[in-house]
C-alpha cells in the first residue's frame, strides 16, 4: 500500500496579482486621460502678469494666420456667433463664459471680432494669456 502522495505533473501559476496591477494601470490611464485636454489648436499666447480663472463653456482660438476655431471646428467670421450659440444652448450652463485663445500674432480686429459676437449673445468674454510674462 502506497500511502505517499503523489507529486503533480502540471505546475500552476498565481495570477491574483496580476488582476490588481491591472486594475491599477486602468485606474491610473482612467485619471490621465481626464487631465488631458482634448480641445486643443497650437497657439503662443501673449503674456500678463496676473491670472484669471473662468469656467471655459465654450473656447474660441485665433491662431496667426487669423483662422477661427470654436473647440476644434474651424469656423467663418460671419459664423462665429450661430458655432457660439448652439455650444451655449448644448451646455445649459447658468453663467456662460467664450474663453479667448489668441495666437501673438492675431489681429486686435480678430479678437474684437469674436468679443463681439459673445456681447450679442450675452456671454462674457475672457481673453486666455500665459502667466509667465518675461
């Protein structure tokens, strides 16, 4: 009588930490997408001393060849204000801000431009610069 156990054939391996890595990993990409910001146009903004914070409903940038974008759409002159308005109404938000992303080289005209379009709609305007001014 063999009472001695025998030894298994087939090794097994732990993966029980590997679903815990992997559920950090997910974890971890989850919250650095979220920084991430999907709405960007290349700009070099001009720079000012001091910094305001406003809540970005909808972004308007004009980069130096003085082209329009509302988010990432290009957008006419003559349209700025409808891409505006159907953004606002989208959102529902109850103070409304058209942030302002101006290259350097973008015309005052430009700029005034889109101001005027948000002054028709009601919409405050914020005119993004870059905070470290040298």
């Amino acid at each position: 009588m063999n009472l001695r156990k025998r030894l298994r054939d087939t090794q097994e391996t732990h993966t029980s930490a590997l679903n815990d890595i992997l559920f950090i990993l997910l974890l971890f990409f989850l919250i650095i997408s979220t920084l991430a910001n999907p709405n960007v146009v290349k700009l070099t903004i001009p720079k000012a001393q001091s910094d305001t914070k406003a809540k970005q409903t909808v972004v308007v940038s004009i980069d130096s060849l003085q082209q329009f974008y509302v988010g990432t759409a290009p957008v006419m002159v003559d349209s700025l204000q409808p891409a505006i308005s159907t953004i606002i109404a989208a959102s529902q938000d109850a103070e409304p801000t058209v942030v302002i992303n101006a290259d350097k080289k973008a015309e005052a005209e430009s700029i005034v431009a889109v101001m005027r379009a948000a002054r028709e709609l009601n919409i405050r305007t914020v005119l993004a610069v870059d905070n470290n001014a040298r």
